[in-house]
C-alpha cells in the first residue's frame, strides 16, 4: 500500500506540473455543459438532472481515454519508466497507483460539471443521491480506464493521440450522452446499448434519478470490462515482452 500511494503521489505531482493538462481534462465536460446544456435544458428540474449525469460520464469518458492512453504512451518513450519496471516490487503498486491517481483526476475534471449544474441549471438530487453518483463515477471509470491502457500500451505516443480522439466522440455521441435518454437520433439508439458508454450512462442516471437501466446496456458493459481487461492485460505483457526480452 506504501507503494502504491507513493506511486500515485509521483503521477500526481508529474500531471500537476503541467497545469494545461489538468485544465483540458476540464475544459470540455465543462464547455459541452454551458453550451448544451444550459440553454437547453437548464430551466427543467428533471431534464437538467439527466443531462448534468451524462456530462459528468462524458468527463469521466475524456479524462480516463485520455489520461491512459496518451500519458501511458508517452511514459514508454521515457527512460523512467523501463527502469521502474525493472524493481524488484513488480508492476502491481504501480500500476494501482496510476489509477488511484487517474481516479482523482476523474473527479477532478468532473467538478466544473457539478458546479455549474448546482449554479446554472434546475438539476436537483438528494444527498443519497448526490452519494450514489459519486460512488457511480468511480464504477464508471473502469472500462474507460482499461481502454486508456489498453491504447497506452499498444501504440507509441503519436499513433495513441490520434486513436484515442478517434476513439472518443463516437463513444461519447454514439452512447448518447449528448442528448435526452429518449431523444437521441434513430441510429444512435439502434448502437448505443451496444457501446459502453451508454451502459456507463444509464449506471449514472439510476444513481441520480428514477430511471430504470436497460439490461441490455448493462450486460454490454460487464461484456466490454472482461473484453478490455484482457486487452489491456495482453497489450502490457506484449509491451514488457518486447522491452526485456
């Protein structure tokens, strides 16, 4: 546990040192929720509370796609990180606290979302409620963080930028969180329970309001965490086979 804190401490410290990494990760959960959002939907008490639980999946989408997949890639292209994988500890506290320190990152690119909700919109939830959302991002985040390693681990820096922003807005329009539950486009409700980010959402708006989730969605999303945990276990062990072997 030492380690594992001691190694979220060092990936924290090394994000936070670049600032406009941070602020991208907030920046636009934040801008798709003043543009889309507020206008839109701000005056509905109802309307408002699914839009702001989308968002804050969209934030949780942006910030694990993009954390893992173009920050793991980039830590490959520097000499620390062949040497932290030579430890003797093995690669269990590091890779724990890279999500530990992901984790926190999540939340924090989700509080502009949150603020702005509680500020400029009708969104209303209970404090159980307000809990089982917190709760829910951390749930949430999981297949999007095995997709980020998943693409870290697999690709260099250069072709890990362009996939994981191909990757992130058909997920993210795809699953729709950019619209009502029962308003989205005809084809995107024919894709969405299959994506999962529509099964992240409907996760998000049973914690926060009385929507009952589609078991469709949410098979698909146990599906895509057993798919990507072994996609991104093989793509770790195929990168450590070809540095050490």
């Amino acid at each position: 546990m030492r380690l594992t804190l001691l190694h979220a401490r060092y990936q924290l410290l090394e994000i936070l040192r670049v600032p406009i990494a941070v602020v991208g990760s907030m920046f636009f959960p934040a801008a798709a929720m003043l543009f889309f959002v507020v206008p839109f939907a701000g005056d509905d008490p109802v309307g408002a509370t699914y839009a702001t639980a989308a968002m804050v999946t969209f934030a949780v989408l942006s910030a694990n796609v993009f954390q893992y997949g173009i920050g793991v890639a980039e830590d490959r292209d520097q000499p620390w990180n062949p040497y932290t994988r030579t430890l003797p500890a093995g690669p269990g506290p590091r890779l724990a606290g890279r999500i530990l320190a992901g984790l926190a990152l999540t939340y924090l690119a989700m509080l502009p979302v949150v603020v702005i909700a509680a500020v400029a919109t009708a969104a209303r939830v209970s404090a159980a409620q307000f809990l089982l959302g917190a709760l829910g991002v951390a749930v949430v985040s999981v297949p999007f963080t095995l997709l980020g390693l998943a693409i870290g681990y697999s690709l260099p820096s250069k072709a890990a930028i362009v996939v994981a922003q191909v990757i992130f807005f058909p997920l993210a329009f795809g699953g729709g969180l950019l619209s009502a539950p029962d308003d989205a486009p005809g084809f995107v409700k024919v894709i969405a329970p299959y994506l999962p980010s529509r099964g992240a959402v409907e996760l998000m708006w049973t914690a926060v309001t009385d929507w009952r989730p589609d078991p469709v969605a949410l098979g698909m999303l146990g599906g895509w965490i057993v798919a990507l945990a072994g996609l991104a276990g093989w793509a770790y062990r195929r990168d450590e086979g070809r540095r050490f072997t």
